[in-house]
C-alpha cells in the first residue's frame, strides 16, 4: 500500500483504481495476523484516500489469498455470512473514499471457488442497505461509469 500512495501522490492527475482492497493478505506469514493486519489496512486506506486520484474497487476479498477459506468449506456462504466476516473491510473504504470513489465489484469467475455470484451481490445489496438511493447508485454502477467513461442509458 505504501507504494500506491507514493504513486498517488507523485502522479496526482492520473487516476489510479485501488483494485481489491490493495490486497490484505491472510495465508502463508499473515495467516492468524487477521486483526493486526486489518488495522495496518485501515490506517493505510485512510491515507490513501486523501489522494483525490484514487478509486477503490470493492470485491475480491473473498479470494483464498485473503485467508476467510471459504473454499475449504462443504458448502458454500450464504450471504449473511459473507457479510459478518467482510463488512467492515467495505464500510471502511466507503466511509474514507465516499461512494463517489467507490465501487462494487464481483471478480468473477476467480471468487467462483469462494462463493456464488448471487450470494456475492446479496451481500453488497446487504452492506448498502443502509446508503441513500445516490449512494447506492454510485457504489453499484454510477463510480465505475465515470472512472471507466463509459456511457449509460437514461434512467
């Protein structure tokens, strides 16, 4: 994370997407350091986020890298449970950036072995649940339109 926001900071008109959290490691040496690891994240989202320049995309958190072992399980999470092991890993990103610089996203096929594409997106539903109407427009949609210029129907 420290070089993203070196990069940031040195190259302040290029938008830069934060892709995947920035990545919070949960196997090999970070494993059972979830919550030191976690709070190192925060302090670091918190300072990236002051650079106007950068995006975050949400998703891909439930990847074996990150170390929830979704995949390891019979069956898989429902998405209640995807969201009591990850919200706060969203809350914050979205509270330190605003849903402005937000945006949901699925990272599939790869999360396939984690979780199921409904489920996942039941549990964004879930975490935006308590966002205003815009909010939850640019956290699903509006964001990635207008960092990715892409041009939307009218609504």
């Amino acid at each position: 994370m420290r070089s993203v926001i070196d990069l940031a900071r040195a190259f302040p008109d290029t938008t830069i997407i934060l892709n995947h959290f920035g990545g919070p490691l949960g196997i090999g040496p970070y494993e059972g350091r979830r919550a030191e690891i976690f709070s190192q994240w925060k302090d670091d989202i918190t300072e990236l986020a002051q650079c106007p320049n950068v995006v975050a995309k949400l998703g891909g958190i439930n990847m074996p890298v990150n170390g929830f072992n979704w995949h390891r399980r019979p069956a898989p999470p429902s998405s209640d449970e995807l969201v009591a092991a990850t919200r706060d890993y969203y809350l914050h990103p979205i509270d330190k950036f605003g849903p402005r610089r937000c945006m949901f996203e699925s990272n599939f096929p790869v999360d396939r072995i984690s979780c199921p594409y409904v489920v996942l997106w039941n549990s964004f539903k879930k975490i935006a649940a308590g966002f205003t109407a815009g909010e939850k427009a640019h956290l699903f949609h509006l964001t990635a339109a207008e960092t990715y210029r892409l041009s939307l129907p009218p609504v």
